[in-house]
C-alpha cells in the first residue's frame, strides 16, 4: 500500500530532524522524506496539519502475561494496548510460565505476536535456568531463537562466582545483559523505601542500599568482564549517579527508568492504596528529581513503561499482600508529555529517551525515520488531551492515573506502514 502523510510536524531525533514536512510510504518502508518520489501516487493519505509524526516508540519493559499468565494479559491484549500509547516495538521480560528460557518458548511468543500484528515484540531471555540464578541458560539457543538480551528480572543470583561467570560467556558471544540490581538480602520482605512514609504506615522499608550495593557489584563485574550491559528500573538519586560514574570512565553502559518514577514518590502510598505497589518500590522527592536530572542529560537514555498488567483480584487484598505492578504501556505517549508539560524535557528529547534511546541501548532495529527504514512510526496530537482509561485495552485495570487528563492523543500508530491503532 502506498500512503502519505502530509502537513505534519515530523520528530526524528536520531538525525535531528524537526520540521513540517510529508512522509511517504510504500512496501512497509519509507520512502521519502519531503517530496514523493517521481511516479509516486498515494492510495491513501492521512492529514496531518498540527499533528506530530516521530519513530513508533521503543519500549524496553512490556510483560505480555503470556504463556502462563492470560488472566492477567494476552499477547493480543497487551500489544493493543502498546500499539495505543505509541509503541511499535517492545520487548518483553522472561518472566513468564513456563519461564522464557527455552527456544519453544521464544518462538511461541513470536509466533503469537506475528499473529496479532499490533506491535514488533523482542523477548528478552532468562539470564539462568527458571531464573534461579544457579545454572546458566542455553544463551546461544535462546539468541537464535529470537531473543535479543537476556536477564534475571529482579530474581539475583545468589552466588557471585556463577554471576562472574555468566557474564563472561556473554561477553565471548557480545550479548547483552540487562540487570535490575537489587539485593535480596536487603530488599528481602520489603514493601516500600524505607523512610518516613513507610514508617508512618508500617510498612516493611526497602532502602535505597538494596539498589546501590547490587548496582555497585554489578557495575565492578561488568567492567571486569566486558559485558555489554544494560540497566533497568533504576529508582534512586544514587543509583543513577553510579551510572553517571561509570560512564565518564568510559564504560558504554546504558540505562533505563519505568515512566512513573518520574511522575510519583513514595508519597502516592499514604492512603496504602495498592496501585501504587510497585517492586523496586517508588522512592523520595529527592531520588525523583535525581532521577529526572540523569534522563535530562542523558546518563538516563532510555524511558519505558515496565508495565505489568494484572487481574482486578491482584490489588484487592490489604496492601502488603497486593502484586506489585503498574498496567500504563497503553499511556506510554501521554503520561510521558507532562514532562514536557512540566518543563522538564522538550518534546525532541523526550521522543530520543522514547525511541532512537531505547533501540541503541539493545541494539534493535527501530526508533528512527529514515529513507528505507521500516514505517514504524507513530502520530499524535500534541494539541489534544487523552482521558486515560475512556477506551482501555489492557486486561490489567491496575493503573493509578485512570480518571486523569493527560496531554495528548495518539492519532495513529503504524507498523510496517499497516496502521495497528487509529484513535
């Protein structure tokens, strides 16, 4: 199919365009940029004065819920959803039943994704076997099969010699490793960061240590072994200046944070609503602003969702025996425009750390607008207002911003020039 989109504001930030201008597609790619191509005739075209058009968004956090875990999300379910909030691809994490540590169960998940057509989906591998940190995984099986990086979610291994070793046999085969550093021992039986908040409620504290001190053993074996690594959900001030740190020593280490612990503190808990559960727990006004100030400059090159979708049941209990999660890939778009609302980022920048960011830091063929790329790209009105929740897709309703205005609306998102989500 031939389309054009004509008259939009068009966001690349990988090159640095930012103009208004036309894309024209054909063939699942783009082909032009500007002027269509000589004998180009669109069968259809899309008006897109005062809309933006930038690269379909890369998210490097998306539980699919399937296998194992379809009363929670399906991946039809939930690639609709991405396909809402803007995301063209998205990777998901091995957590799954059974575990992602076999090829049957990445191609399972491919083949179902291809099925639903909403957005391209890259499993990411378990790091070790049922993500028990004791035998490694068959890495090199897994990477035929599809999977693009390989961790163990926050399930750490307990044995630092078999950690070293791991990522050794990653670094003879330039795999990456994604780590979510949290150490057990200190994390263990906790419910939220440990300060005043947690202790005016009573609740068990996490503190900010079970992040550093796992990131800092984590950051040494790394440069050890040369591993090429990525770092997820960091949640404190601390943590990313660790990052920062490692960086300015000339180790390409990359990093991402969830979207909502640039939104909320620990704060949001002090009615112990239980939407506002999440593992690694949200922390202070302080490591928020942290947090903000490291996506701002970049030490910080990636925003995802780390959605986590559940079934109505999973918040019901008292608190402390809720599952932790947040369902919000389907606002991806929208709760990432009130940082620019807020001042904190301009809109090119916000779509780098949603894009071109995401798909360097695992290498992924996405995130940016170019002749002969593929057409995956998404258009939204930067105008308008999304009230979350009016058209929900996720199976999972665990999301604390339903009932808020948030700015902007996804008009369109394109897959291989196929549109998956028209508002």
């Amino acid at each position: 199919m031939k389309l054009s989109i004509l008259g939009a504001r068009v966001i690349d930030p990988s090159s640095g365009l930012d103009q208004v201008t036309d894309i024209h597609i054909e063939a699942c790619k783009i082909v032009a940029i500007g002027a269509a191509p000589a004998g180009f005739v669109a069968v259809d075209t899309i008006e897109a004065k005062g809309l933006v058009v930038a690269p379909g968004l890369v998210d490097l956090n998306v539980a699919l819920r399937e296998p194992g875990y379809s009363r929670k999300g399906t991946i039809a379910s939930e690639t609709r959803a991405a396909a809402a909030g803007g995301v063209t691809s998205l990777c998901c994490p091995p957590r799954t039943k059974p575990v992602l540590d076999t090829s049957a169960v990445a191609e399972l998940i491919l083949d179902r994704a291809r099925e639903a057509g909403n957005a391209k989906v890259f499993p990411i591998g378990a790091l070790s076997k049922g993500l028990d940190g004791e035998q490694l995984a068959e890495l090199i099986a897994l990477r035929d099969a599809g999977c693009i990086a390989f961790g163990n979610g926050l399930e750490s291994f307990r044995n630092t010699r078999t950690l070293c070793r791991a990522l050794e046999y990653a670094a003879t085969f330039d795999l990456t490793v994604i780590f979510h550093s949290q150490d057990h021992d200190l994390a263990e039986g906790g419910l939220a960061h440990e300060g005043p908040t947690a202790s005016f409620l009573g609740l068990p504290g996490i503190p900010e240590t079970a992040e550093t001190v796992a990131l800092a053993r984590d950051l040494l074996l790394v440069e050890q072994t040369g591993v090429r690594a990525h770092f997820s959900q960091l949640t404190s001030a601390r943590g990313v200046a660790l990052i920062a740190q490692a960086q300015a020593r000339g180790m390409k280490v990359t990093a991402d944070v969830a979207l909502y612990q640039l939104i909320l503190t620990d704060e949001a808990l002090i009615d112990f609503n239980s939407l506002y559960h999440v593992q690694p727990p949200l922390r202070t006004r302080a490591d928020r602003d942290g947090l903000r100030a490291a996506v701002k400059s970049g030490v910080v090159q990636a925003i995802s969702s780390h959605h986590q979708p559940h079934e109505r049941d999973a918040k019901l209990a008292p608190f402390g025996a809720t599952e932790p999660g947040i369902s919000s890939v389907e606002l991806l778009l929208p709760l990432a425009l009130t940082l620019v609302e807020d001042g904190l980022l301009d809109l090119p920048t916000l779509l780098a750390r949603l894009s071109a960011g995401p798909a360097e830091a695992l290498r992924l063929p996405a995130g940016k607008l170019a002749v002969g790329a593929p057409a995956d790209l998404v258009v939204f009105d930067p105008a308008a207002s999304t009230v979350a929740g009016e058209n929900w897709l996720s199976k999972g309703e665990n999301c604390p911003f339903l009932g808020h205005s948030l700015p902007g609306v996804v008009r369109y998102t394109l897959v291989d020039g196929r549109i998956s989500h028209q508002a």
